[in-house]
C-alpha cells in the first residue's frame, strides 16, 4: 500500500459534504487518473471491510483546482463518528490488471491519554459511537 495523502482533519472536513483533498496529491497520483476529465467516482475501502464511494471533483475553470471528495463523505464522517484533529490516511494498491484499491484509515490520538509522554494512538472504529439497544434517548457512548 502507499500513502497517497494523510491530514488532520478539520472543523469544516467534519461539518460539509466535503473532504479537501491536498492539492499535491492530484498532481502526484489523481490527475493521471483523472485523464483531463473534473471528476471520477473512487470505490473506497474502510478499514473494516465496507465501501465507499467518493466523487474525487476539481474546479473545472481556473488556476486553483481544489480538489474535494464529495458524495459518500458525510455518511461516512457521520457513521464512523469522526472528529476535528483524527488522522486519515489514504493510500492505494495497484491489482494486477492495472487498476487501483484505494483504502481509507482515520486514527484518533486522544488528547487525555499518554504513554511515557506519547499520545496513544487507536483506530476510529474502536471508538465509533455505540447505540445503547431500547435506550429511550439513543444513548451514544464514546461520542
């Protein structure tokens, strides 16, 4: 697998329907791909198997091109309970028939727990917002 871009996560990657996607990882990877065209859509794996779909889209017209992931992303920032300041990390595999398995990691460093002066580092979905069953108030543990 390699790391296509990784990035913290912002207040605004969390709150709209779209994630910016660094600008130098069009030029390295995506605008090869892409072959002139403004948008594709990306099947994308999570890191417990499901896919996702997101619409890679840049600015057609201008000198800043501005790449963002739509469609998917708000149901996925929504499920997997993401929150400003986690780290995802997207990366690709090349198959044998010269496509591409993309995958989508998000880590979480809590701000409260250290080891030896270190941030613990732990998977999202081991965090992921827990719907207590029958509960009158859909009580959310870890959110």
């Amino acid at each position: 697998m390699a790391v296509i871009f990784s990035k913290h996560l912002r207040r605004t990657d969390i709150n709209s329907s779209k994630l910016v996607v660094p600008t130098g990882a069009l030029r390295r990877h995506f605008r090869l791909i892409l072959g002139g065209r403004h948008s594709m859509d990306l099947p994308v794996m999570d890191w417990v198997g499901g896919l996702w779909n997101f619409r890679l889209w840049t600015r057609p017209n201008g000198p800043y091109e501005k790449p963002v992931f739509t469609v998917d992303w708000a149901p996925f920032v929504k499920e997997k309970g993401l929150r400003e300041g986690d780290e995802l990390i997207f990366s690709v595999n090349q198959d044998g028939d010269g496509g591409f398995q993309y995958k989508i990691l998000v880590q979480r460093r809590p701000h409260s727990f250290t080891l030896c002066g270190e941030p613990i580092v732990t998977d999202v979905n081991e965090m992921a917002p827990y719907i207590v069953p029958n509960h009158p108030y859909e009580l959310n543990l870890f959110s």
